[in-house]
C-alpha cells in the first residue's frame, strides 16, 4: 500500500498545476507587433521560453512544472502554468515555421527530418549570420584559409548564378554588354582579394555558337526570381553514429547535422550555427542520408524564398552539398566502399590488392603514393553490375517481358526487385558531388585518433620492453604540456633513434596539418607532401607492417590534394560536430523513447526557432503576412544576460573580455605596489608615480587567456619582428579602468640551428627583461 499525505494545498486545482486549461486568453497565442515583447504575450512568458530552450541545460516535463510552481509561490507575477507555455511555444514555432516533417523509407523505416529549406532561411534572416557570410567563392591569390578559398568552389562547381552591379542583377551565361559597347558572356562570378582586371582581356568577336545562342535565352533562374537576389548555399554535411544515453551505455543512433559553407571557419566551428537535420536508432546511415539528399534536391529545385536581413530583401537561395565529413567507417558507408578492413581499403583511390600482394615489393611500394582514384560513374557501374537484370537499363519493362514470356511471377521477391528498380533510378540521378573527392580525410580521426596512437602504443611496448616506464612517468609529470609535443623531449634516450624521429616528424606534421592559414599554397602544400613522405618512410622502419595492417597511414597521402579542394584541414574536421554530439545526448534523455527521432527533430525545431528569435532574426508572420522580427526587449535582452546567451550556445563576449582583461587574486584586501616597487619599474626606467595591483592573468589581443609564467609571442620597440618571451609580472592601475598597462617579459634567444637529437629550434631564457602592453602579446 502506498500512502501519501494531501498537505496544506491538497485543494489545489488541476488548472494551478498546469495540467487542464480553463479560459486561454487567445491574446497569449495571437500577439500584436506593438507588444513589447513580442513574439511572446509578456515578459514572464519569453524569460520561461528562454530559460526551457536551453540546449545544454534540458529540463523535463515534470522539472518545468516544478519550476513553474517554485515561481508562483515565491509570488512572481504572469507565471504561465505549463499548458499555457506549452500553447505559446508551439504557437510561436508554427509561425517562425516548423520544418519537422515525417519521412519513411524504401524498408519501411520511419523517421523525422528537419527540412534544410528553414534552416537555411534562418542563417540569411539572422544578423549574427548573414553578416558574416562569404556570398562568392574567393580568388585569394597565393595562400587560403577558408572553404570558399578551396579550388571546388573556385573552378570545379557551377558558378553562382547572379550578382549585383549598380542595382541591376546580372546572370551567368547570359549575353551581357559592357559600358564600351562590347559584347561578353561571364561564365563565373566570384570575388578576388586584389584588383587582377590588369590581366584580363576581351575578344570582342562572338562566335555563333550553340553557347552564344544558348546566351540570347534568359537565365532559368531569372523567371523564377521574380527579381529577387538569387545565391547559391554550399552546405557541409556530417554524419555520425552517437549514443542517445549521456552515460557510457550505448544506446546507438544515426545522426546528421549541417553547416552554412559561405560562413568563415571561425564561425563554422559555433555551437550555434551547427545545424541538426535528423537522427534515428533504427534506419540505417543510407536512409537517413537519403533524406537530406531529397531534402536538399527539393530545395534546390524550387529554391528558397528567405529574407536577406543584410540587403533588406527578399532573396533567392538554391543550396547544394559541398562535402561529406565524418569518421573513416562512415565515409566509407557514404561512398559505398567496403570499409577499412577489405583488401582494397582506400575510399579515394583503388590502392591495396591481396595480403600476399601488399606484402611484395611492388605492393609495398604502391601504397605511399595514391593510386587511380575512384569515380562515381566507376562506383555505381560496379553496383549495376551487382544488381544484374534488375538494375539495367530499362529494367521494368525487361521484367514485364520476363514475367509475361515465361508466366513466372514471385510475389515474395517482386517487392525486393521494385526496390532495387527505385534505387537504381536515384543512382542514375545526375549531381554535382563526387563522392569519393567530397568525402576528406578527417584529421581528429586519421591523425590524433590514428597514427599517434598507433606510435603510442608502439612507444608503450618499446618502454615496457626495456622497463623505462617509470622514468618515462617521471619526466612526464616534471615538464610543461600545454601546447606541445612533449613525446621527444621524455624519450630522447629510452627508444631507437627511428621511434624518435618518429615523433619529431609527428610534430612537424601535426603543426603543418592545423594550419589555419596558409599563406602560400602551393609552398605549403610541397612542404606537407615531403612531411608526409619522410613519416611514412621512419613509420617503414619502425614497424613495415603497420603500413599494411592500419590504412590510416596511406590516407595521409590524400589529404594535400583534399587541402587543395576544400582549404585547410581543419575546414573538414569533424571537432565542431563531435563537439555537438553532446548537445544531441542532451535532447534525447527525456524523450520517453516511443518516437525518438520526432522527440529529437521537434526539440531542435523548438530550440533553434528561440535561438533565431533573441538573436534578431527575421520570419515571414502568417498573422500580417510580412517578415517580422522580436521586439527590442527581446533582442538587446542577450547582450545584457551573457550566462543566458552561452546557455543557448550563442557567443556573446562581454565588452569588457578583450585585450587586457586580467584576473585577480581573490582576497579580502588586495595589496598595491608602487611602480619602483615592480619588476616592470626595475626593467623600464621611467618615472612613474602610479600605484598598481599584480594580477594572474590576462586577455591577450588574440583572445587567449595568458598566465604568469606562461610563453608568448609579442612585439616591441626594440625587437622588430615577432619575438618570444616568458610572463613575469603583469601590472594594472589601482584605480580607474582596470585593464592591464604594463607587462614584464622575459626574452628568450634562438639558436642559428637545430638540436643535433631532436631536431627542433633551440630557446635559451636571457637576462634580458622588455615591458609592453597587453595588447602586443599575442
């Protein structure tokens, strides 16, 4: 028997409680423009939407209510029950536009998706996005640093279709004539780092061709832009296989997110413009990549009607995908490649053979140098050949001869043959992606997770072998880790020379590898090359097996060209995506698991649209039937409620988070130093009559927190170049504006050459001590 005590508000109604609605006031759910907190009925109602949609802070059903029920008893006035909130929220999501949609497979599988088309709108309604947008792939001379820089979007894809010269929009392939009266036809639009008109000419004779006929014709686009702006949307796309448990039990789901391509890496790698699309624990990566497929196709085909909140005004937005990221196994899935494990286990190229044959000379050889690659066209003829009959060309009306020329029809198997009919059909399906080049080689996995574990473990053996771990632990716990590769300074004189060199040409690469802006390419590039050579040639006489055993090692191989088509390689690292497998835990732990992928699609649905909301952006209101945005009170409410913002993964720094921002001790009494009294007084001789407080650390100009202690880059007076130093003390005013003034470096010399063993540049620490400021330390 279980008893329970009614308590002191046992008369309670059910309507108190936020269970029953009695009387909804439709004013909560049809909010004019003139409300200051508009889209939301008042104040109460937006802080409880805002303190719900917390993607890392989730709260379930009963928890809302408890909450709810905590605030109405400390007295807060407007508290809305449960019901009510509920009732506003999917009222407001209708109107920003629910993309949550039903989805069922060729097997039988049903899932959700949230349609890319609102995502996409959303990015060019939203300030913190649009503004930030690359709109044409960039001709940046010599060097590269972000996707729209790579060669695919430069030369390999279709140009964009439009732009803008002087208010009048221009179409690719269209005749055009130029202020001097001559005719041209732009075949591409794209934006330069630098004025190159000096190296262009006109051929100012046409030729009748079917292409100059073809250009008398009007842009298919134009019709359907109705005058609108028209942009092409390259998009990222990841897939993953994630736990929906937040504990280590693995509770196995599919799941894709997406990024905008035209936005910089910088803001690629935000939380908050990592898009969910969909997500299951049942239908297989194919199905749920079949789905973005055909979402992005739809989109592609009617295009996107969004508002552009940086033109003010309607635009048109046809998205494409740019490249697949992920992990080794499920790019290989995407490329329908066998795998890792399968004698040809290269996803780019047909690299590999028999064991016997990997192990001959010629074999061995063949696997430091990429080998012919693999094609679509290669890829789904193979397939056709695996399908037989089935997937020839004109494969049902072969079967209806079949079944009526010999009166055999298995109704067990005709549904299987159908099947592979239809699939056949979309692998016949045109496209802009190869999917064997759009699927890079993932650093985080290949690199961190690959062969340094692989030498790890090497290294671990060689340790153990020769009962040097303890000396190994020893060194480890005595030195410095942050930001460097400790391996050959702990192991200089406990392994071979070759596991050494080993880890010295590991530095080397990893430091080339994450670079984040190249300033030279094709230098670059022969430097990574040569990098990758000399690791797999000391990685050869380390363990030859290692390179047959582990495909991890000739994936490298690929990853300049992959550098050359997508800019550099921490562009297509799936961090930001891993990073975000954490959010997706969070959204799965309080579905009650009869629908897991509609709960996830409708919590994200629900979570971006806020998101979208506080942060500015702009919707198309079914009420008035015009693009609308948040009152003032809604928007300016996240610059003034930093926690707030970073609770909705929204970045919002502090004005006082810059260059300069220190942190004190934290004590009663802080004491003060006059300016003799300092280090900085003692290395600059000037006269100052300042007092000063001693802090621990500060913001240096490129946002990194810098300790005492701590070794810097900076600029000086006396040093011209980039110089390096070590922090002694870092100074600012008693009074006024406490932003660090001085700081007292340490300066280290470097050596003409190289240490003999390790091969690295040498530091010595001088008796030399300079004072700059806080914002010449980088």
């Amino acid at each position: 028997m279980q008893l329970s005590s009614p308590g002191p508000r046992a008369d309670r109604s059910l309507t108190e409680l936020g269970e029953i609605p009695v009387n909804i006031n439709e004013s909560c759910t049809h909010v004019t423009l003139d409300n200051p907190y508009f889209p939301w009925p008042s104040k109460a109602h937006f802080l409880t939407s805002l303190l719900f949609s917390s993607a890392r802070l989730p709260f379930s059903r009963t928890q809302k209510a408890a909450i709810l029920n905590w605030a109405k008893e400390l007295g807060a006035l407007d508290v809305p029950t449960l019901y009510l909130f509920q009732k506003v929220t999917d009222s407001i999501c209708e109107a920003v536009g629910n993309p949550s949609r039903k989805v069922t497979s060729s097997s039988g599988n049903v899932f959700y998706i949230n349609d890319i088309a609102n995502v996409i709108a959303k990015d060019y309604g939203n300030p913190l996005t649009r503004l930030a947008m690359q709109d044409y792939p960039e001709d940046k001379g010599k060097g590269m640093s972000q996707v729209f820089h790579g060669r695919k979007m430069l030369l390999d894809l279709p140009s964009p279709p439009a732009v803008r010269i002087h208010g009048r929009i221009f179409f690719v392939n269209e005749l055009l004539q130029d202020t001097s009266g001559d005719y041209f036809i732009p075949e591409r639009f794209f934006s330069a780092a630098s004025n190159q008109s000096e190296g262009c000419s006109l051929n100012q004779t046409i030729p009748k061709t079917l292409k100059f006929v073809a250009a008398l014709v009007a842009h298919p686009l134009r019709e359907k832009a109705a005058g609108r702006m028209v942009y092409a949307v390259p998009l990222i796309i990841f897939m993953d296989d994630v736990s929906g448990n937040v504990s280590k039990q693995w509770n196995k789901h599919h799941a894709i997110y997406m990024s905008n391509a035209n936005l910089p890496r910088e803001m690629i790698d935000k939380e908050f413009c990592v898009r969910f699309v969909t997500s299951s624990p049942h239908a297989s990566p194919m199905e749920l990549m079949g789905a973005m497929k055909e979402s992005i196709c739809k989109a592609h085909e009617s295009g996107i009607v969004a508002w552009d909140c940086k033109e003010e005004e309607e635009v048109l937005l046809i998205p494409y995908g740019l490249f697949v990221a992920g992990d080794n196994p499920m790019q290989a899935e995407e490329c329908s490649h066998a795998g890792l494990s399968c004698n040809y286990f290269c996803r780019t190229c047909f690299v590999g053979g028999s064991k016997e044959y990997k192990e001959s000379e010629t074999g061995y050889n063949s696997l430091f140098v990429p080998g012919s690659p693999r094609t679509a066209d290669k890829t789904v003829s193979t397939i056709a050949e695996h399908m037989e009959l089935s997937q020839a060309s004109g494969a049902t009306d072969k079967l209806k001869k079949a079944m009526s020329s010999n009166g055999v029809r298995d109704t067990a198997s005709s549904g299987i043959v159908e099947t592979l009919v239809q699939l056949r059909k979309q692998l016949r399906r045109p496209g802009i992606t190869n999917i064997h080049m759009d699927t890079p080689t993932e650093i985080l996995h290949t690199v961190l997770l690959g062969i340094v574990k692989y030498f790890w473990g090497q290294t671990v053996f060689l340790l153990e072998k020769a009962h040097s771990l303890d000396i190994f632990q020893s060194r480890l716990d005595s030195v410095e880790k942050d930001g460097l590769n400790v391996m050959p300074f702990l192991i200089y004189d406990l392994v071979p020379k070759v596991v050494l060199d080993g880890w010295t040409v590991i530095g080397e690469l990893v430091v080339l590898i994450w670079h984040t802006n190249i300033a030279d390419t094709e230098e670059y590039l022969a430097g990574l090359t040569r990098s990758i050579s000399d690791f797999l040639n000391i990685t050869s006489q380390c363990a030859p097996s290692i390179l047959i055993s582990k495909p991890k090692f000739h994936f490298l191989i690929h990853l300049p060209a992959y550098i050359r088509r997508f800019g550099p390689a921490i562009v297509f690292s799936t961090e930001r995506y891993e990073s975000f497998n954490h959010v997706f835990r969070l959204s799965c732990i309080h579905s009650n698991r009869q629908a897991p992928s509609k709960d996830s699609c409708e919590t994200f649905a629900r979570q971006d649209a806020v998101k979208h909301i506080v942060t500015g952006g702009f919707w198309l209101d079914p009420q008035v039937k015009k693009w609308v945005r948040a009152a003032k009170n809604i928007r300016m409410y996240l610059a003034q409620h930093l926690e707030q913002a970073r609770l909705l993964g929204i970045d919002v720094r502090d004005a006082s988070s810059a260059a300069g921002e220190h942190e004190m001790n934290c004590c009663s009494h802080i004491k003060t130093f006059r300016w003799a009294e300092t280090r900085c007084g003692s290395s600059l001789d000037v006269t100052n009559n300042g007092v000063y407080l001693k802090a621990k650390s500060f913001m240096a100009s490129n946002g990194e927190q810098v300790k005492l202690g701590a070794h810097v880059i900076f600029r000086h007076p006396r040093h011209p170049k980039n110089s390096l130093g070590q922090v002694q003390e870092i100074l600012l005013p008693s009074e006024g504006e406490r932003l660090v003034k001085f700081v007292a470096l340490q300066i280290f010399s470097v050596s003409p050459t190289l240490h003999p063993l390790i091969h690295l540049p040498m530091l010595q620490l001088t008796g030399e001590e300079v004072v700059t400021s806080g914002f010449e330390v980088s």
